[in-house]
C-alpha cells in the first residue's frame, strides 16, 4: 500500500486574491492494484468553477463556491455552509502516471483516477 502525502493547509486562512475564508472539501483516497482514485465532496459548485492541475509531482484540486443570496426582504439569515475558496494539494507517489488522469463530476463528488505505472502494479513471477 503507498500513501499520499496531503499537503497541509491551515484551516480557515484567507486567500491572496480575496477577503473570502477558505474551505477544505473532504476527500477519500482508495487504492486498488491498478490505480488511486480520489473522490472530493464539492456540493453546490459548478464543474466550471474547478481546477485540477498536476506540478512537479504535487497534485492540486482548487475552486470557489459563491454564496447566492438574494438582497429582499428576508427577516432573519444563519449560514453554516462553507463558502469561499479551496485548494486541496496531494504529493503523487512516484508510480502514478501524472499524464493520464481521468476526472469526472456527477452530483457534486469530482472523482478522479490516477493510474498506476505498470511497473508499480503487482505481478507474479514465474519460477524456472
């Protein structure tokens, strides 16, 4: 078994580009004999409002969810869910195949799979 290493974020620090408190969306990391997926909780964001890149072996998944408030009469408000930036960054073990993850999002979970470089993948050896 390999594990990821999840770069740290302090919780709660704003970001450089706004005034907005920053989130980190929760994220499940399985591995099977052939790949890694990662499944992030990403509720109430646009697919278009995500970003996926891979640098120098690190990871990133970043986006931005923005609170639609309308401006009305509304007596009283309580907000518990989180809004603002996030950016969640993981070390790739060095058997991933960084350039050919797969990504899909489907009712607010982005899934990705990172395949593992055959040479990593478990394979019997015959004796002779």
């Amino acid at each position: 078994m390999t594990y990821f290493t999840v770069v740290p974020r302090r919780r709660n620090e704003t970001t450089a580009h706004n005034n907005k408190r920053s989130f980190n969306p929760h994220v499940d990391i399985i591995e099977n004999k052939d790949l890694f997926a990662l499944e992030f909780d990403l509720p109430g964001i646009n697919k278009d409002d995500v970003k996926i890149s891979v640098n120098e072996g690190v990871l990133t998944v970043s986006g931005d969810r923005k609170r639609e408030v309308a401006e009305d009469d509304e007596y009283f408000r309580h907000f518990e869910r989180a809004e603002g930036s996030f950016s969640r960054s993981f070390r790739l073990p060095e058997h991933v195949n960084g350039d050919d993850i797969k990504a899909a999002y489907t009712n607010g979970v982005l899934s990705l799979e990172l395949p593992k470089r055959e040479e990593a993948k478990p394979h019997t050896i015959e004796i002779k």
